[in-house]
C-alpha cells in the first residue's frame, strides 16, 4: 500500500524570510558583478541623471544598517498605529452590540448582494489610501460573521477590491494627486511648458469603471473563491439593543463627519497653509487630512460605539467598556509578525537600490522601444506589472519612471492624464500578486484568524484561490481601458486619452 505523503507547507513568514535572503545575497553578487542603472529624477525643474549602485548588505555599513534597521524603522509606525486604532475601533463597535443593531436586518440579503456591496465600498474606500485595508479588514470580517457569511471571503473581496480599484473610484486622493504633480513635472519640462494636471481629468474613467470592477468581481468572487470557503452559522450573541441609543450614535456620527467636512473646506484649520492652491493645502505635506482623517473618522466610531453600549447597558460600566475596546485582537498576533517582516524586507530593498535598478532599467527599457499607440500601451502595462511585483509603491516608482514615460507617452500623441491612469491601473494589478505588498500578506493573516479546518494558510495556496478571478477581472479592466482609449471619448473634465 501507499503511504499519504503529507503536504509541505511554506509559511508565510518563512517565504518573507526566503525573500529577504535572496535579496541580501543578490546585493552580495550584484556589488561584485558591478550591477548599476541609471537614474533621471527632475530636481529644481531641471532633468538630472545619474548612476545608481548595489549596496551590499554584506559590508560595515550595510550590517549597520540591518541590525539599526531592525528597531528603528519607521516606516512601520503609522500602519501599526492605523491598525492598531481599526482594532479597536472594530471591537467597540462590536462588543457594544451597535454592528449587530445595524447589520442583523441583512443576514437573508443574497449573498452577491453583499459581494456587490463589500467590493464597492472597498472601492470608494481607496480614497484613504493604503490605510483602508487596515479599516476594512477587521470590520468587514466582523460584519460577515454577524451576516452569516464566512469572513474569510470577505475579507479576500476588500483586498481584491481595494488592489484592483486604485485609481478608480468617485474621487481622486491623496496619493492620486502627489502622482499628478509628478506628471505635470514630467510633462512642463520635456514637452508642453504650459501643462497644468486637474485632478477630474479622469474622474469619468474612474467613476465608470469602478461599478465595471465592481460587477466583475462580483461575478467571478461568487463563481470561483465563494465556494472554497463553507458558509458559517451566525452567532447568535443576546445583546441589548435601544432604537434610542442608535439614533443618538447615528446623529453623533453625522456630526462628526459635518464636521470634518467643514474642518477640510478652504481657510479651515486642517490645511496646509503654507501653500495657495486648495488642492495643494488639501492633499500638501504639512496637512492634517493628509494622514489624519482615517485617525479621525476612527475615533468617531469609538465614541458613537461607547457611547451605545452604555445607553443599552451592553457595557454595564467602565471596566467592561474598557475591555470591549480589545475584542477583535484575539488570534492578530500573526498579522502583526508578518507587518514587521514585511517592513524589514521593504527597508533592505530600498538599501540595497534593488528595486531601484530594476524600475531604471526597465523604464529605459520601454524608451528604448519605438511603440506606439496600442502597442505602447500594452508594452507599459506589462512592465509595469512586473517592476511592481519587486516595487510595490505606488509613488516611488512614478519618481524614477514620469520623467522619462510621461514625455514618451506625449510625444506618441497620448495625453499624461491618461498616461497616469495606465500606470496606476497597472501598479493595482502588480500588487494584487506580489508577496512583497505587504496587505497582500496581512490579508492572508486575517484568513488564518478565521480559518476553520487544520490546512495552513500559505502565500502560493491563497494565490491559487485567487488568481483566475485575478486574470479575469485584469483581463476585463484591460479591454475596458483600452477600449476607451480607441474610442477617443472624455477620460474625464477637460481630459482625453489622446492630445
């Protein structure tokens, strides 16, 4: 008889370290080779280039900066904070009984419905950035349970949704607009002086195309992942409920986000005011909203939460409120593992100027090329998915590549806006793949909190699931966008794809 050879599972945190070896030992053979690219930035208005080197980790200085790294990074801290502050916020809302007062009446929605619903909020809450998948995580998952759904799948249907819809949306964020001032950069000194970016320029593609996305996913998310995972039994938890209590949490919430809106209208205390434009004072460094308006609307759940629990006695005192703020961090320790390998490997990556080459190299690559058209925009789409599987953000990589791409695309008669919106789209799609984006990897601790049979969860198994509804969507979107192009007509206000 054969014997049952039992499957070997690579853990998630293992491949992180697996990928943070190989890039140290990369950096080892590429300094020796004398591996280099080269680099064109815009510094001053003017176009400046020059060359990039390997940093082996394997020197003085760069086992300094691996061990001080190690401790110090910082580019942790705000996504730790934003998460840690979803947590709780989640769990307030929760323990308080204010989720299931709201969301019970939905347990008989059919279940694309709440597909349809998931993906779309998911892709209306791309307007906060990366900080969105910190939020809708936890919450999503909370809110399938108490719906009767597996949270597996829910929250799967957010990181699609989210990595998929950047660039779509109703409005433009902040990240969006730090990507259009690189564009208007790019495209004043190489090509047309009096170029001003507009941050509706594509706001009729994006709008469009984000209820396209959103019915595509659904379709397929119902068809291919929905039965991997077995449908759950609700919990049935007696909590108290007061119609009172929900009406003055709703009026408190209303409050609040009036508020907020107000605090970000021109001349208010929110903005950056060291600069003129609104936009610039909206989106600017210096500006409260930039990072802080997740912080924000965060707090205000906590509050109408508490506040909830005390009017139906679901928290009988302090004490108890207190406790209902930690719920939802049961069984996260994973999460918070994988968010600082995560970072580690990011960190090393960008010391190495791996990355950094890789993105050079293949962006002269694409200038080197006489496309135009169609075939220059299928070309850039490919690359960029696969400098985005070793460079996953979003904004250092349009530093290296909009001098060179967005005067490459005006000069083959294609407008930057729409250049952009290629790039974004592309970027989406390199993210949703790649192991190296971290809530990629935070999702696939979320499904190990709610998995419920003895399997591991593993990074290629959780990409098997997900893929042939990855290649449909991407396929679908591709068309879409080229497509539009073809036609010719309005990407958005005073935007086209074509000059």
């Amino acid at each position: 008889m054969k014997k049952n050879k039992k499957k070997r599972y690579i853990g998630i945190i293992s491949v992180l370290l697996i990928i943070i070896l190989l890039v140290m030992l990369l950096s080892l053979i590429f300094s020796i080779i004398g591996i280099n690219g080269q680099k064109t930035s815009i510094n001053n208005g003017l176009l400046e280039s020059s060359l990039v080197t390997v940093n082996s980790i394997f020197t003085k200085d760069g086992i300094r900066f691996l061990i001080g790294n190690m401790f110090s990074n910082s580019n942790i801290l705000k996504p730790l904070l934003v998460f840690i502050l979803s947590v709780i916020c989640t769990s307030i809302l929760e323990s308080s009984g204010l989720l299931n007062h709201i969301f019970n009446r939905f347990v008989k929605l059919k279940t694309p419905i709440v597909t349809f619903a998931t993906a779309l909020i998911s892709i209306i809450f791309v307007f906060f950035g990366q900080y969105s998948y910190l939020f809708l995580f936890p919450f999503v998952a909370v809110v399938y349970k108490i719906i009767g759904r597996n949270p597996i799948v829910g929250v799967i249907t957010v990181f699609l949704a989210t990595t998929l819809g950047t660039g779509y949306g109703i409005f433009m964020n902040g990240e969006g607009y730090s990507l259009g001032m690189l564009t208007e950069q790019a495209a004043i000194l190489d090509v047309d002086p009096s170029y001003k970016f507009n941050v509706f320029s594509t706001n009729y593609i994006m709008l469009i195309g984000a209820f396209l996305l959103t019915f595509v996913l659904t379709i397929f998310i119902e068809k291919n992942i929905m039965y991997k995972y077995k449908k759950i039994e609700k919990e049935n938890i007696d909590y108290n409920y007061s119609k009172v209590g929900l009406i003055i949490s709703g009026v408190i919430f209303l409050v609040g986000m009036v508020l907020l809106v107000i605090s970000i209208l021109p001349n208010s205390i929110l903005l950056d005011d060291n600069n003129i434009n609104y936009m610039t004072q909206l989106f600017g460094e210096q500006s409260v909203i930039k990072d802080g308006f997740m912080y924000i609307v965060l707090l205000i759940f906590i509050l109408i939460g508490t506040i909830y629990g005390r009017i139906t006695k679901n928290f009988k005192n302090d004490a108890q409120a207190n406790v209902g703020l930690s719920t939802e961090f049961n069984d996260l320790g994973y999460v918070f593992v994988i968010m600082f390998f995560s970072v580690q490997l990011v960190s090393i990556l960008d010391y190495t100027n791996i990355g950094t080459i890789v993105v050079t190299g293949l962006t002269n690559l694409i200038s080197l090329m006489n496309f135009s058209g169609l075939f220059l925009i299928i070309t850039f789409i490919i690359i960029t998915i696969l400098m985005t599987i070793v460079v996953p953000n979003l904004l250092d990589k349009w530093v290296l590549m909009s001098p060179i791409i967005v005067p490459l695309f005006m000069r083959a008669n294609i407008t930057p806006e729409f250049c952009q919106f290629l790039y974004v789209t592309s970027n989406s799609i390199g993210r949703s793949i790649t192991p190296i984006f971290m809530y990629l990897l935070i999702m696939m601790g979320f499904i190990q909190k709610y998995k419920t049979d003895e399997n591991e969860v593993t990074v290629f198994g959780t990409l098997k699931i997900m893929m042939p509804t990855i290649l449909w969507v991407v396929g679908i979107m591709i068309v879409f966008v080229l497509l539009w192009y073809i036609s010719g007509i309005p990407v958005g206000i005073n935007g086209y794809p074509t000059l």
